[in-house]
C-alpha cells in the first residue's frame, strides 16, 4: 500500500518543525473535484441572500478568533504579530465591499429594448475554480478569490502555499462552520505536486497568485484547455522621489513600504530613484527609519523585521547584496544574513545602484533596497519603466499635476501618489507585463467569477 503523503510544517523563525499533517496525493485531489462539481449547482441555486449571510458569519467568526489566527500565521510564516492581526484586521474591510457589491456587480442588465427585442447579460457561474496561492498574505490572495468566487455561486478547490498551509486549513475550517457546504470549498494540502494534480482536474477557472515562473508554467499546462486564467504575479515596483518632495516624510513613507512584511510583499516598493537636490537627505532619513526596526521573535509584539519565511530566499538576498557591491554598489545599511537559527536577513540600504544590477531587476522579495540618484523626471520615468514587471508605481511630489503627468507615462496596474504598498478593495488589482493577467478586487473582481450570457428576446 502507498503510504499517506504528509507535509512538515517549519517554523521560518526557529527551524524548529512545527506539526506533520496529512498531504493530498492524485487520487484524493480528484475526489474533491469531482465532489465540488456535484456541489456547485444546487449552491449557485440558492438565492445570493443566502450566500451574503455565510460570508456575514466568516467575517464575524474571523474577527472572534483574531488571536489564534494570527497566532498561527507569524509562527508558521514569521511574520510579526502585530502584522499578523493588522492581516486579519486589514481583510474586514474587503470582506464588507464583496458583502456591499456582489448582488449588484452580477445583477442582470437589460441594456435594449426596441421593436418588440429585449437584449440582457446575465452573469452566470465559471463554474468550478481552483485557487493556487502564495503564502505572504494568505489571507488576502486566498479571500480575494475564495468570496467573490463563492458569492457569485462557484465551487472552489483552493490550494493555500506549502509555507501557509494551518491558515489556509484555517480559513477552509471557518468557512464551512459558516454555512459553505464542505463538498463546495475543499482545502488542497500539498506543494506543486498537488498544484500539479489539481490543474489535471475539470475546472472552469484557475486563479493564481505567485512567482512569475510558476505562472508561466501553469499558463504553459493550461493553454490547449482555453479556461479563465487569471496570474497575480510578482513585480520590481519603483517609486520616484522628485526634488519639491518633502524627503523625510518620503522616506518614512518609502521605509516602510520596502520593510513591512519584511519585504515580502507583492507590491513592496524594491527600487527607489531620488532627485540629486534631496538625495542625501533622503537617504540619511531612510536608514534613520530603518535602524528603528526591530529584528526579533516574531511573537513579541516589539518586533517589526520578522523572518524571510522561505529559506531559500536568503542566498537570493545574499546574492543580489554580493552583485551589487561587485558592480560599486555602497552598502549603506545591512547586507547579511542574521545569525541563526531562523530565516532572517538584515534590514539591508544600497547606493550608487544602477541598471547592470540584479538588486534593480529581479524581485528581492525581502528587506533589501536599492537607491538611484536621479536628475528629472524623464530619467526617472525611462527607469521606472525599464522592467519587465508592472504591479505597481508611486511618486513623491507636492505637485498633483506634476504626478498625474507622471503616472500617466509610467506602466503599472496600480499608481501611487506620495503613498505606496497599498491595496483597495474599492479597485483593480493587476499587473502588467510579467506582472500578471486578469485582476481581483473591485466590482469587476467579482464579475471575473462569472461569464457573461448574452439573452436576445423577441416577443411574439
Ligand atoms: P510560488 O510560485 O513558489 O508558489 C505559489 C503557489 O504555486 C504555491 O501554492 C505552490 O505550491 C504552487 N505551485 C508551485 N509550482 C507549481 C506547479 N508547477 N503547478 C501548480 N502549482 C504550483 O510563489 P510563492 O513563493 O508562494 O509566492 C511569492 C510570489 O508571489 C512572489 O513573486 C510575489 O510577488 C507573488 N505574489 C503576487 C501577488 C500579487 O497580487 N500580484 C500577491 C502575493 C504574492
């Protein structure tokens, strides 16, 4: 008999092995889907009141067990505690805009009526969907997908990361105690075998939230099938400093968007580029801010730079520190690994950065930064959008004419003005280039759920 496949959960912060659960193999994962797809029918028959109410008690039943939860998610991906909870805090307001819009933004609309023709669209179901996803912010890649997915009467195989696994069991776990019928939302516990296994399953839709070569991947596997693909990918995400900016409140603003989650944000800021008139300042301030992080136990609530949750990571970091300062790179701040044991790299500060550097090109996706001195905005422009990627942009400037112009010319799928690392429910979250296909959140994040039927209706 083939043995049950199990997966080790680790501690990034320790090492230390945390639990061993029970992982899904070929034969498990297709039994969940073909149960989500006996389920999904009589779930999309219910009336969407009915659905609103089961996300109600999930939103109610999150906020209840906050501690455990975030407890959960900083030991088993070292984020800090207090990030943890401001997560789960941060997911309440997304929750209530799925809860405010779904019934509208899927509603029928009659767009024709004329000699006796009544033309509608109607909105029906994908279907079945699978969601893989990454494990940084686990609660928001998975519930960008798992809500409006369910709410607009899908059934969903969700398969949170290998490093994120307890709070994706956790989320499956409230959702079903709320009212979600066990068979219509099933928890996938595996790596990229599972990812594998499921994407040989019938689905009718697969949205994805990772690396850029995962999606490619996945895209590969998928293109003869022609189902909805959707690809949150990763991204180098610049942000423009100009010389009427008031630099110390940039650099607390930008400190933060590079350091928070220790860097391990799709939408972290990785590159900066400073007008030459307030350069030194900026910088002076910005490793200032930095220096105020705190690295540490990731349960302490005094701590800020948690751990870099995927070891691997670490050589990547140390790598692009070491190409960087090969090519006369200054090491400003940081720059190596923190002792052990644990996963944690320093808070790390580059100058005299430029383009030939892997440190400008490649994801970091950690605490690590690179700051180009500037001389104009076309300068800055032509950097910010030397990139294959394109999730996100910002500019620093008193002048709003002046960033309008600016973040018009810059390609990106969301654009910031003297704010950054920042998501709204309220709009489209999507990428550009390597950055990704398709979009979550907003009214039309919800509408992607569904495919529109077009009724063409004569009257006798
Ligand atoms: P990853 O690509 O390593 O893994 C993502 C998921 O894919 C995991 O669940 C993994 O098990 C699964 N997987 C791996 N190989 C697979 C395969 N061959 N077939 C099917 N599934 C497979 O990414 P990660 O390390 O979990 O996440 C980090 C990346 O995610 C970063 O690049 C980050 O920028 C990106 N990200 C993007 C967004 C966004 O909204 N654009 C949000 C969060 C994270």
């Amino acid at each position: 008999m083939t043995p049950m496949p199990t997966l080790c959960i680790y501690n990034p912060a320790t090492g230390a092995l945390i639990t061993e659960i029970a992982a899904d193999d070929a034969t498990s994962v297709a039994a969940k889907a073909n149960a989500a797809r006996a389920a999904q029918p009589a779930w999309a028959a219910r009336p969407i009141a009915e659905r609103l109410a089961v996300i109600e008690r999930f939103r109610a039943a999150l906020l209840r067990e906050i501690e455990p939860l975030a407890s959960t998610l900083t030991h088993e991906v070292g984020k800090p505690i207090s990030q943890s909870r401001n997560e789960i805090n941060g997911l309440i307001p997304r929750l209530d805009f799925f809860l405010e819009q779904a019934e509208g933004a899927v509603r029928d609309q009659h767009v024709f009526d004329g000699g006796g023709m009544h033309e509608q669209i109607s909105h029906v179901p994908l279907g079945v969907v699978a969601n893989i996803s990454a494990w940084n912010y686990p609660y928001f890649v998975g519930c960008n997908v798992i809500v409006p997915a369910l709410l607009t009467g899908n059934a969903v195989l969700y398969k949170p990361s290998e490093y994120a696994t307890l709070t994706g069991q956790h989320i499956t776990r409230l959702m079903h105690d709320s009212g979600v019928p066990p068979a219509l939302l099933a928890c996938l516990v595996g790596g990229a075998d599972v990812g594998r296994a499921l994407l040989a399953q019938r689905i009718d839709g697969l949205f994805f939230t990772g690396s850029h070569a995962t999606g490619q991947r996945i895209a590969q596997v998928l293109a003869p099938r022609l189902i909805k693909l959707q690809l949150e990918l990763g991204g180098k995400d610049p942000s423009y400093v100009r010389a009427d900016a008031d630099p110390l409140a940039a650099a607390e603003s930008l400190a933060d968007g590079a350091m928070y989650n220790t860097g391990q944000s799709c939408c972290a800021v990785e590159r900066i580029y400073v007008h030459a008139d307030v350069f030194e300042t900026f910088v002076e301030h910005f490793c200032r801010t930095v220096d105020t992080l705190k690295a540490g136990d990731p349960m302490d609530p005094g701590t800020t730079l948690g751990a870099i949750t995927r070891a691997p990571q670490l050589a990547v970091l140390a790598a692009q520190v070491a190409d960087a300062l090969a090519k006369g790179a200054t090491l400003r701040r940081g720059g190596h690994p923190l002792p052990g044991p644990g996963n944690g790299f320093e808070a790390t500060v580059l100058t005299e950065v430029n383009h030939t550097m892997d440190l400008m090109r490649e994801e970091s996706f950690g605490p690590l930064i690179g700051i180009q001195k500037v001389h104009g905005d076309d300068e800055a422009v032509a950097l910010m959008n030397d990139t294959r990627y394109g999730l996100t942009a910002g500019v620093y400037t008193r002048d709003e004419a002046a960033a309008r112009a600016l973040l018009s010319r810059v390609d990106a799928g969301s654009v910031y003005w003297n704010c950054c690392d920042r998501v709204s429910p309220r709009l489209p979250w999507s990428g550009v280039g390597d950055s990704g296909l398709g979009l979550t959140l907003s009214a039309q994040g919800i509408q992607t759920f569904t495919r529109p039927k077009a009724w063409h209706l004569r009257s006798p």
